[in-house]
C-alpha cells in the first residue's frame, strides 16, 4: 500500500522552493489564461494534454523540471473539472508555496532530499533508505511559510499479526478507553496549549495564535501515530465505535478540533492495522454507553453521556461498570459481530 510521509525541511532551499513557486504559479495562471480565452472564442475545453503542449519547451526559460510543468497542467485540469469553474483562483503571493515532482524524480542520499541536482535538507523523523524511490509528490509550504515534502512511499504489508482483538471509545477527557480496561490519557501539555491559543485569539494576535496552532498541531500528531502505532502492533482486530463530537456539548471550534484529533487518529489505526495484516471495523455508537456489556440490558442510566457519570450498576445483573471501558467493550463486540456476519470491512 501506499502511504505519503511528510517531513519538514530545513530553512536552507527557502529561497529556491520559493522561485521555483512563483514559475508553478505562473505556469498555472498561463493555464486560466488560456482556457479563458480558448472559452470565451467559443472553442472546446482545452485538456491538460492541450496545456501540456502549449507549455511544452518553457522548462528551461522557466528553469522548472519539465514534470514540474506537466503535473501543474495535470492538476490545473483535474481541479478545474472538480470545481466545474471556466476560471481558478489566480495563484499569487498569498498562496501557499507548492512544487510538484513527478515519480522516481526526488532522490534520497546521505540523509538529504536530492531534486534536479541540488540538495534538500530536513529533519528525517522516519526510517527511510538509502537509494529508496519515492512516487509522485510535492515540495507545500504552510501559513508560516515553512516548508516540508511530501512523499509517497511503497510500505510492505505484513503477513502476520498479534492475535488478539480490541474495542475503542474514543473520548473527550481521555483520548481513549480500551476494552481491555487500559486507558490512554491525552497528554497534558494538550489543555495548556488549547488555554494558550484561545488567549492569543482573543487578543488578536493572530500570528501568535497560528505558531501555537501549528505547534500543538504538530505534537497532537506525533502523539496519535505514537498511540496508534502501539495499538496496532498489539491487535489484530480493532474495533472504533463511530464518535462524533456532537454527543459532548463544546464550543464548536473545541467541537472541530476533536473531529479533526479523532478523524485523524482513526485514518492512521485504520492504515497501521491494515499494513500489519490486521482488521479495523467502525461500528455504530449508539446506545454502546448504556448497554450493560455483561447481560446486554439497556441497563445504563439516561443522559450517560454526561460527563459526571463515570460509573454505573446493571439493575439486571448488578454488574459495576466503568462507562468508558463498557462502551469500549460493547464496541469490540458489535465489531465481532459484524465481522461473523460477513459484513464487508474496512
Ligand atoms: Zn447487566
């Protein structure tokens, strides 16, 4: 399977990513120009294979990789039939920097990026090869102006895994609860951050706020692939219960936030499970807190969802549960259930 690594680079390449992002831009702007004019002349849509000639031979004026032009044709083609637009927003200085490479073009050596003879350096946060091959990518910039590259890698999937399976409830307060009773907690540099961005903001520093932003983004992130990576190294089979954070009344911008952490974090358990040759089901939610997963009563008091109950007794069967873990443990069985039924998975 393939899957796109991102690694920021090092402030050295700033000032030739960004000539090189100001030739895409032109070559993309040229694009709207021409598709403009071939439309208002009442000719057909050019294609990107039209574009393609049209722009053919700038590469040397424009000192661009002639891939470079061709994939900025490609996507100006694809984005312009997506958005069913006669014309795209022009690229200029408030876009954010974007080159694209085509396959087997960036190569990596002695711990750098190479592209087209020069040197990229970044902070490599992943094993990689030396002489490894990479599919078709792009050198982004963020807000901040910084850099980073994006590159699609071949991962093997492994043939065997673990064998055992877990249910997931995915919470607020913690990030999650396992059906084996274990808990992972959101570390707590989390809330301070979230604290930190809400005084920038409403104190309009705006900059400030987007650094803080980008930081905790960024922690938040490395956070999630530490805890699914070690999830889905231990499991075979991991059931998620389907969270929306419409079940925990928060501001709406906490309220994305969540939806964003939780989104993210089920994509990566989602490809970590399936790359270690296991299986990840999403399950429905509902009624997975107040069902007793001991007898199967709807046993569990109304409003469980609220976040003081933490604890309740079976009136069928008297058991004691923890919500979370409960909610967790009705999840996993949902799952497995799904799973013998020979519903479709993944
Ligand atoms: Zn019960």
């Amino acid at each position: 399977m393939q899957l796109t690594y991102k690694f920021r680079l090092r402030d050295t390449a700033d000032s030739e990513l960004r000539r090189q992002s100001r030739a895409v831009n032109f070559v993309w702007n040229y694009c709207n120009d021409v598709q403009q004019q071939a439309v208002k002349r009442g000719r057909k849509w050019l294609s990107w294979h039209d574009l393609q000639k049209l722009t053919a031979g700038s590469s040397k004026e424009l000192d661009l990789h002639a891939h470079t032009i061709q994939q900025v044709c490609q996507k100006y083609d694809i984005s312009r039939r997506t958005h069913k637009k006669a014309r795209l927003k022009w690229r200029g200085k408030k876009s954010l920097g974007w080159v694209p490479f085509n396959k087997g073009h960036v190569a990596y050596r002695n711990g750098s990026f190479w592209f087209r003879g020069r040197e990229y350096k970044a902070w490599v946060s992943r094993e990689l090869q030396e002489g490894q091959t990479f599919g078709a990518g792009s050198f982004n910039q963020d807000a901040l102006g910084r850099w980073y590259i994006n590159l699609p890698v071949e991962v093997e999937i492994l043939e065997s895994a673990p064998s055992n399976a877990v249910g997931i409830d995915l919470g607020l307060k913690e990030l999650a609860a396992l059906s084996t009773g274990e808990k992972i907690e959101n570390p707590r540099w989390y809330r301070a951050s979230e604290e930190k961005l809400a005084v920038a903001q409403r104190a309009g520093k705006k900059r400030h706020a987007k650094r803080i932003h980008a930081k905790a983004a960024n922690q938040r992130k490395d956070f999630l692939h530490k805890a699914s990576t070690a999830l889905a190294k231990s499991h075979d089979i991991i059931v998620v219960g389907d969270v929306s954070s419409s079940k925990l009344s928060r501001t709406s911008m906490a309220k994305s936030v969540m939806d964003a952490g939780w989104y993210s974090f089920k994509q990566m358990l989602r490809y970590k499970s399936i790359r270690n040759g296991g299986i990840y089901v999403e399950v429905s939610e509902r009624n997975t807190t107040r069902t007793c997963s001991s007898c199967g009563a709807v046993s569990g008091p109304q409003g469980v969802n609220g976040l003081r109950i933490r604890e309740w007794t079976c009136v069928d069967c008297g058991a004691i549960h923890d919500r979370d873990r409960n909610a967790a443990a009705n999840i996993l069985r949902l799952g497995l259930e799904t799973l013998t039924e020979g519903a479709c998975h993944v």
